[in-house]
DNA sequence: TAACAATGGTTGACGGCGCAAAATATTGAA
DNA sequence: TTCAATATTTTGCGCCGTCAACCATTGTTA
C-alpha cells in the first residue's frame, strides 16, 4: 500500500494528455458525424476516396492509409456499399484487386458532412489556439507522425489512383 | 465522379494529423503492454488506483477519468479482478458504491510496466521533440483539453479517494 | 412514514474491429 | 507446364466497449 511515486512523470501526463484531447474530440464530433449516418472511420474512408482524382481506391490503400487492418477496410466499405455511398469494382490489371468506388451519393454526402465537421474541429480545437499555438502544436505532431507512421506519409502522396503504383 | 475539391482543408489535416499521431503510438505501446499482460485501458485503470493514496477509487470515478463507460469500467475491473491485480470492496458510507482496490501483485504490476511504457513513451513521443517543442505541443493540448474534457481537469485533483468528494 | 426521483453499479444484447485462416489470383522457377 | 511462393481480399471467431434495461440504495418531499 505505502507510497507511490513511481507513477507521476512528465512525460506520462504529456502521452495523457494527448489521449485525453483525441478522445474529447472523438466524442464532440460523433454527435454531428451521426447526425449524418457516418462514423469516423466511415467520414475518412469517404474522405480518402474523395481527394482522389477518380474518386477510387484499393482496399489495400485504404488501409494503408487509414491503419485499419484489411479486414477493418473490407467491413467499413461493406457497410459503406449497402448505404449506396460506395461501390466495388473489381481491378483489370490485377485481378486480385478491388477497387472502391465512391458513388454520387456517396459524393454528396461526404461533402456535406464535411462542410458540418470542419465548423466543429475549428469549434473545438483549431479555434481555441492562436495561430502561433496552431503552428506549432500541427510542427510537433508532423515531427511524431513522420517516425511513429512513416507509412502514412508517403500514402497520402502515392495515393494517386490511376495506374496504381507499385508498392 | 468528376473533379473533387471541397475536401482539402487545413483544418482538417490538423485533426487527421493528431488522429494518425495517436492511433501510432497506440499501436507502438500496445507490444510492450501485450507483454505485460496490459492492455491500455487496463494500464490507465491502474495507474489512476496506484496515483491515489488508499490505491482505491469508486466505480463511477473511475469513469468519469477516464472517459469509459460505467459499463466499460465494470468489465475492465471485472478482467483485473480475474487476473488478481484488483479487488473490489464495498463502501460503508454509501452501500451502493464499489471500492476498486489495487492488490499489492497489481501494483507490483503497473509498477513494471510503467517502467516500460515510459521507455516507450520517450522513444516514440516526448523523446523526439526539443524542450520548446514538447512544451508548446503539451499547452496547446492542454487547452484543448480543457474545453473539451473539463469534467477531467477536476477529476484528476478531485480524486481524492478517502472521504469521497462530493459532485 | 410513504412515495418517488436520483444515484451507483451490473448485466444482456449488440456492433465494430483485429487476428488468423481461408479463397482467389499472380508471379517465378524448375 | 506445373508447382511453390506471394499478394489481395474476405470470412470465422473472439474480444472489447457501448447502450439500454435493470436492481439496490439514498435523498427528498409531503
């Protein structure tokens, strides 16, 4: 029982705190998200399709992207396909691939609840710091992400889903 | 299908970057966590009973910190129970409450594996960043946070786990 | 004191996701 | 050609946590 103090460091409230600020968040933004049938893993899958100039994807990439696992992609873009906002199409050149396919509605959709989400993450964390704080705080966390998910940033760019590029 | 634009936003790659930042560490912390027998959640559970003087702290506290469910509470203490690291004890002041106790195997526990965590935490977080940056990025969290999770900013210090503080 | 709302905790049903094993397609080598 | 090794996606199973319904206790109001 006596006294602990092995469990108070710096930089265990630092970890915390970013947990703490995701799962804030997490929980502010699925209110509206659900006010448009959507999830956050959803938004982000309709999100990907959408930056991409066909609006379409490999399953494979989106879980690259999304570090859901394969598995998780095939059951998001199932539930995404019987809401009619995402169709699959089988690849030409490689038969064992899929491509998803964001569908018109699908379009409209992300769109509107896009425009809606942005208003709460300027609400609930963009617009609570200075630009100076924003700055910084995004620096710190590319600097994070760039060693924890180095996959993730050369996904954003090689995304480009045209002739698929080799991996 | 045609051209897509809406979707490139500042704001919104300032979000997706604390998300890709948090599920990273997550899934580098959860190797090491798996080995002792941890998940995250359980960890956190731990941690706030080891933080607190008696190493007790009711059900619903527990919730309230950390942004589980009652519900979820009850089966995480269920789960520690099982493996020895908690036990449960009734409240005499207030005979609907629970005590979740930490054993002193639970203790030893968390103790070890906080020793490990933190390696982990340096290594793939606080570690990475100059002075300047960690303490930017963890006051611009930290007022996140306190607009998005302020029930947590009094339920650290309000934990007080002897004479139960009122609400 | 009786009646009833409010609080604390657990339980059952359920959904989301990961893991590992399938099913299918491709590639390379003998 | 044929067979092994690899790549892509889906499926079976199980864990984890939520939601809503529930029981027990406490506080309140009359």
């Amino acid at each position: 029982m006596a006294t602990t103090r092995i469990i108070d460091d710096d930089r265990l409230t630092a970890v915390g705190l970013l947990v703490e600020v995701h799962r804030g968040l997490t929980n502010k933004f699925a209110a509206r998200l659900a006010r448009h049938g959507l999830s956050e893993n959803e938004l982000e899958i309709l999100l990907r399709l959408g930056r991409t100039p066909n609006c379409q994807l490999r399953m494979s990439d989106l879980a690259a992207q999304t570090s859901l696992t394969t598995s998780g992609v095939t059951r998001v873009v199932d539930r995404l396909e019987r809401a009619g906002l995402v169709t699959r199409a089988s690849c030409d050149t490689d038969r064992r691939g899929t491509w998803a396919v964001l569908t018109d509605t699908g379009l409209e959709r992300v769109t509107a609840a896009v425009a809606d989400h942005i208003d709460d993450v300027d609400r609930w964390y963009t617009g609570l710091l200075t630009p100076e704080q924003l700055a910084a705080l995004t620096e710190a966390l590319r600097i994070v992400r760039d060693t924890v998910r180095p996959e993730a940033v050369a996904g954003v760019d090689a995304a480009r889903a045209r002739p698929r590029a080799e991996v």
